[in-house]
C-alpha cells in the first residue's frame, strides 16, 4: 500500500523547499511530469511552473513523484513510504503481460474507470479512436513510471471489476 497523498496545502510548500532553484524544479518536471513541464513557456516563473503542476496533476502523482526523488526528506518531515509497496516493489505475481490483457478485455468505460482511480490524466493516453490494448500499453507504460504504480494499477483494476485479476 502506498503512503497517502501529501495534502494540497502542503504540496506547494514542499516543492518550493525541496526543488530549490529553478533548475531543480524544471529537473523535477522534466524527470516525473513531461506533459506539465512541455505546457510551460520559457519565461513562465517560478510560481506559475508550481501553479500549473498543481492543476493538472493529482495529489496522489505529484506525492508519488515527491517520495521517490527526496524519501529521505519527506521521511523527516513525517511523509515518508513505510512498506514495500510504498518503496517501489511491484506485484511479482502479476506480470504487466497479464494486466495488459485484462485491460484490453475491458470495456471502454471500464478501461476510462481505471485510468481515474489509477489517477492518471487521460491527456497523457492516446486519443479517441485508438485500439483499448494501444491504450492499455500507454497506461502500464505511466504507471510503471511511478513508484508503487503497477500496484495501484492492479488496485484500480479490482475496484472496477473484483476478481479479474
């Protein structure tokens, strides 16, 4: 189980603390949220980089990404991952072979299910039209991303249809 989302209210200070210069908060972007960091021009400053990431992105995301640049620090601050799941260590029973077939066995709407309780964007998936197991690679391919997110992936997965998987 991964740790809970760092509350909104202490999202803001935590980025501005821990990705001190603007160099380190562009790394951050680039590193953990490219879609984010391709929206912003040049001249966008500091504040507005944050203010964009926020909106577009999700608490549980930008806490995921926050825990696997700077545990240490997030672990002092009382927000830090206390299990394996938290630390990165994926299902080793599911292979992404088996959830790529369950997800291209799903509905569309169900398939859509996934991807909001798996908190991610839809803007980052192939649009509409394209075949569900071109979207069901996208969607490993993210979640694999993220420390702990082929977990979340396979519980997302079991609250929109128990027992599939």
């Amino acid at each position: 189980m991964s740790p809970p989302p760092i509350p909104l209210s202490k999202l803001r200070s935590f980025i501005d603390e821990l990705c001190r210069t603007d160099g380190e908060l562009n790394a951050f972007l680039v590193d953990y949220f490219l879609p984010v960091k391709r929206q912003l021009d040049i001249g966008t400053v500091r504040d507005q980089k944050i203010n964009v990431l926020l909106e577009r992105e999700t608490e549980g995301a930008i806490s995921a990404a926050l825990f696997h640049k700077f545990p240490k620090q997030l672990n002092e601050r009382g927000f830090g991952a206390t299990d394996a799941s938290a630390r990165g260590v994926e299902p080793s029973d599911i292979s992404p072979d088996k959830i790529h077939a369950v997800l291209s066995s799903m509905l569309e709407a169900q398939l859509i299910q996934v991807v909001i309780y798996a908190e991610v964007h839809r803007a980052n998936l192939p649009g509409a039209g394209t075949p569900l197991s071109t979207i069901a690679s996208t969607l490993i391919e993210l979640c694999s991303q993220r420390v702990g997110g082929l977990n979340k992936l396979v519980s997302a997965i079991r609250q929109v249809e128990p027992g599939i998987i």
